[in-house]
C-alpha cells in the first residue's frame, strides 16, 4: 500500500478500551493512522490539492461523472458501486510534453483515516492504473496536454482517494476525494422543524430520517453514522453525526438535532464571471489584455455584501465549467474586492480552488486600492467564486454574508461500520437542494 507519506496531517494514536469489570479495564493500542481531515477547530488541512512541487504545471483538475450530460463537470465525485455510471478525472499539464502518470487509489474510513483493507479488497486489479487518454492543446497560446482517465470498478463502497504520481509513489502530483455508495437505505427529509434555522436569519439545517428495513444494520445507534456536505465541499462539512432516535420495530433512523450539530451558515448566492472566450469576454469580466505573452483578465471590482440584503439569481453553487478540453486558452485572472483591511486573511475560494486555505489562493492586501487583490491563472470558461475569511474575530462568511434564503446543494452520506470488514461503508448517498431554483 501507499506508504504514510500520502497523508499530509497529524499522527493520532487510536485507542479501544476494553471493559473487563464494572470496575476496571483495559487499554490496548490499535495502531498509528494519519488524519487528514481535521477536528473542527484545527487549522483545514486539504486533500484535493496539487503537491507544490507541480502547481506551477498542473492545472484545471476536475473529478465528475461520465454521464453524457451538459452539466455532468459540476456534479459531484459520487458513484454507485453498480458501475451505473463512472467517473472521470481529467487535468492539464503546462509542461507541454507527454509524461507518464500512474493512478492508485487508497480506502479510507468514514473520517479519511486509512482503512486496514489491501488493495485486493476493493479492487479487481492491481492497484497501478497509467494514464493513458491524452491530447495535445491546439492554436493556444500556452501550450498543454490534457490528460483523462476514467476510473475503474470498485468491490467495496467507502471514501476512496485518488493519487496521481508521476516516477514512483514518492512522486506525487495531485490527490482527490470521492466516494462509492450502495443504496442500502431509504431517506426523507423532515421540514417540521425547518423554522427553527430562520431564527438568525443566517443558517440552513439538514433534518432527516432513514428507513433500514430493506438492510442488515445491527446496533445502529452505534454503527450508523452521517456526513454532511455543503456544495461539495469537505472543508466545512459536518462528520461523524450520530442518530438521536432508533426505532428497532419500524426499522426507522432519526436525525433531529437542536444544538446547532446539523446546521450549516446559509452563505450567499456565489458571486461569477463568464471568462468563456479571452476575446468576447461576458458579464463581470471588465477587460482583458491579449498584448501579453499570456492574456490578462480583470475581472469587474468586487465589494462586501456583509451588510446588503439577499439578492436572489441563478448561481452553479460554487462549481466551473471549461469550454473546450484542448482548445481553450490559459489567462491571468485579477481578483479584486475593496474593502478595509481585515485582523484575519482573506481566501479565494471556489472548486478552482480545491477550497484550499493555502498560501496559494489567499489575498494580498493593498493600502493604496484600500483591497485585496490576487492573480491566478485559468482556463477559458464560467465561473463561480466566493471570498471567504479565515480569522478568530470574523466568520467565514464575512464579506459574503449570511441568509437562510441562500440556494445551496448538500450531501448526505450515511455509513456503517462494518465488523466483519472493520471499515466504514456508504451504504446511503442522498443529494438535495434548499431552496431550488426551477
């Protein structure tokens, strides 16, 4: 297996104490896993990310499924483990000769600590998967090569990550998240409560409930647990839910929670810009310079809407789209948004972004503009896009602000902790929407 350098965060030592009296007990060390997602609280320690060492070339990685669909590049890295349908990662490299890269993917548990499952267990085929689907860009102004490669079938549902390298398994160019899931379970979304999120006028709460008649689940008040995403996103998703309610009779799992454990902030509708041709740029894109090497785009001066009311429009929850795979060109993009300098950092974030709280997408600020500023290169194409803050005086959401009236998409991911495997299995995913726009 994929030796523990993969994983980027901190050692945590598992524990399971052993009751052998009412009085007394014993504890035996399981072993080491490496963590990489982190307890809320901790600094966000991303997954879905480029290794530094290829950041300067590779760009524009996108996990999604192949369903022959127009808007199947913004759905989510989900797929069944009937092979229904698959999905596909796809990245450029701007180093414009072929290279040889290599996929592996790793089982992970419900909390992405790795699982103690060998490759075997969840592939049909040796874990070494070449990149072999490529094309060159055509008439661009940068060159690249545009990779593809469609996943393969997996025997167990579960988190799974992605790792592309490039020589060896040491060489590792990019990681992404996705899961696999059996349809083991029902679920309905419970409204009754729906009231008690719009007290601050600021949050979304998810309450549900699971129907197991159809599933061998034994002890689920223990074994069953729920994730939470919001737009796709992990870096703010809540884990480890646990049911408030099990009736054993009717075979049903409750999720009604009132200590906040199951509400998300409500956000803003994502702010965007179409960027789909560098020469008949569309709406917010202010200009663009083709005299440059590498044409420079400055998109429309953004500024805080902390303080404005909801404004409701269409938006892709935080998602991209390209134009074209291999004739679409690569353009400086400028960020700017003018507000006063904040105690915190100021992110750029997107799926472009990976939702990365890096160095890489976070803002500079300049006195002379009174703003923030950031230059990232992208591909030709629609995008969605938020400036989010990272400080312990302000919320996340402070130059976006907060509506329960926010359109967004969430995840429901239900696992089961297997004994006989001794793993979590995804035994439900159900995506909605709050507040659909039709």
């Amino acid at each position: 297996m994929v030796g523990i350098q993969l994983f980027i965060s901190n050692l945590m030592v598992f524990a399971v104490i052993s009751c052998v009296s009412s009085k007394s007990f014993s504890l035996s060390i399981l072993g080491i896993f490496i963590f990489v997602l982190p307890v809320q609280g901790q600094d966000i320690v991303p997954i879905d990310q480029v290794y530094d060492e290829y950041k300067e070339f590779i760009k524009t990685v996108r996990l999604f499924p192949l369903l022959n669909k127009p808007d199947q590049e913004m759905l989510s890295a989900a797929m069944p483990l009937s092979n229904k349908y698959k999905l596909i990662l796809e990245f450029d490299d701007l180093f414009a000769e072929y290279e040889q890269y290599s996929v592996k993917f790793i089982h992970c548990n419900a909390d992405w600590s790795q699982s103690r499952l060998f490759p075997l267990d969840y592939l049909s085929n040796y874990n070494e998967f070449p990149i072999e689907n490529y094309d060159f860009s055509f008439n661009t102004r940068v060159p690249y090569v545009h990779y593809n490669f469609v996943l393969p079938r997996f025997k167990i549902p579960g988190n799974y990550l992605l790792v592309v390298y490039r020589d060896s398994e040491d060489d590792i160019v990019l990681t992404k998240r996705f899961v696999v899931f059996s349809q083991q379970i029902e679920m309905k979304e419970n409204f009754e409560n729906a009231g008690l999120s719009r007290i601050s006028g600021m949050t979304q709460e998810i309450q549900f409930t699971l129907n197991y008649s159809g599933s061998n689940i034994s002890n689920p008040i223990q074994n069953v647990k729920a994730t939470i995403k919001q737009n796709q996103r992990w870096d703010n998703a809540i884990v480890e839910l646990r049911p408030t309610n099990v009736w054993e009779t009717s075979r049903i799992i409750e999720y009604r929670h009132f200590a906040m454990e199951n509400q998300f902030k409500g956000g803003n509708q994502f702010r965007f810009f179409d960027l789909r041709s560098v020469e008949y740029f569309g709406r917010n894109v202010d200009k663009v310079d083709l005299t440059k090497e590498i044409p420079v785009a400055t998109l429309q001066i953004d500024r805080s809407r902390n303080a404005k009311p909801y404004s409701e429009y269409r938006d892709n929850n935080g998602k991209y789209t390209i134009s074209h795979p291999v004739n679409a060109e690569y353009a400086y993009t400028m960020f700017f948004i003018e507000t006063e300098e904040i105690n915190g950092s100021v992110i750029l974030a997107g799926d472009f972004t990976y939702w990365e709280y890096t160095g890489e997408f976070q803002m500079k600020y300049s006195a002379g503009r009174n703003g923030y500023f950031k230059s990232i290169m992208l591909k030709e194409g629609f995008y969605d896009y938020q400036y989010l803050v990272n400080s312990k005086i302000h919320s996340a959401n402070h130059l976006e602000g907060d509506h329960f009236e926010t359109e967004n998409e969430y995840e429901i991911l239900i696992y089961y902790y297997s004994f006989e495997l001794n793993t979590d299995l995804l035994i439900g995913y159900f995506p909605i929407t709050k507040n659909p726009r039709y």
